[in-house]
C-alpha cells in the first residue's frame, strides 16, 4: 500500500453503552474476550490544536488478525468521537494502521497532505493520530504507534482471542508498565 503502512488492524466503534456493545459483541457476535479500561490515560492530548483532558473508556478484543476497539466518551471534552456522536451517528468511526516507525510514517503522511485533528498518548511509546480524512461514517484514518508496552499489549489480546472458549468475556487492561 503506497499511502499507509500495512494492512488495517483495527477498526474503532465508538457506542453510547460499551457495556452494552461488549455483551453484544461477546454474545451475538463471538468476539472476546474483552480488555477493558474505563479511563484510558490519555496524555498530551491534542485536538484541533487545543489541549483537554478527556475521559475515554476503551474496550478492546480481536477476530482473528483485525482488532475491534469500542469506546464510549465519558465527558464533553471536544474530539473527533464526540463530533461523530453529535452528528447523529455510532458505530464504525475509524480504522487504524499500526506502526513501529511512527515519527517516519507520521512525516510521510503529512507529506502526502494529511492533517492530524487529535493526537495523543498512552503510555510509553503509544502515540496516536487521527487524520481529517471523514467523507463518510467510519473513514477517519488513525495511525498507531504500536512499538512498546502498547504493542505487547495488542499481541496479548489477539493471543488469548485465538482459543477464547467464551468464559471470562470482560478482563480489565494489564498495566502497561508491567508489560
């Protein structure tokens, strides 16, 4: 792929109940099981230039290799998931690219005329950027920076997706320290 690194890796919902989206998912849909975090912390949180403090809840499971991410927002701090509530929708709101070589694959697409709108960080060596790229519901582009703790993270999930039998379908996010 000339524009992006790789193939999606995920694809981001956001819902106006992740508990409700997380049984819906695990029971209907056989996804699971769940990695949940009621307030991701999110630092260096940027969107369209200014800084906030949201408070996201994040829940996190694969289907084979794609990851599927809910996230409801738990306060009125401005961001692109916000803006796709207000306009009446839910449901598919991005896809992501994951990266090892974030500032060189940043540089690129920026190069290539993408503007980021919100950007941020979880944990070390976890970046995040979204790009101005909504047509349509669901076309948002993110890029991942997947190189450290985050990254071991992501391969836990899918790992314990591969045999998950059902039981213990919501798990609490391990400390990204930890990892």
């Amino acid at each position: 792929m000339s524009k992006f690194f790789g193939e999606i890796r995920q694809l981001g919902y956001v819902v106006n109940d992740i508990e409700a989206a997380m049984e819906y998912w695990s029971n209907t849909l056989g996804v699971g099981p769940w990695y949940y975090n009621p307030k991701v912390p999110i630092e260096n949180y940027r969107y369209r230039g200014e800084t906030y403090e949201p408070h996201n809840s994040v829940a996190l499971a694969n289907s084979g290799f794609v990851q599927v991410e809910l996230i409801q927002c738990r306060n009125d701090v401005p961001s692109m998931y916000r803006d796709f509530l207000q306009a009446g929708h839910t449901g598919l709101q991005h896809v992501a690219y994951w990266t090892e070589n974030y500032d060189d694959n940043l540089a690129q697409l920026t190069a290539q005329g993408f503007k980021a709108v919100m950007s941020g960080e979880v944990g070390d060596r976890g970046r995040f950027v979204y790009f101005d790229t909504e047509y349509h519901p669901g076309t948002v582009i993110e890029l991942s920076e997947v190189a450290g703790p985050k990254g071991k993270l992501f391969d836990l999930i899918r790992n314990e997706s591969e045999h998950w039998d059902g039981r213990d379908p919501v798990r609490a996010f391990p400390d990204l320290s930890t990892l």
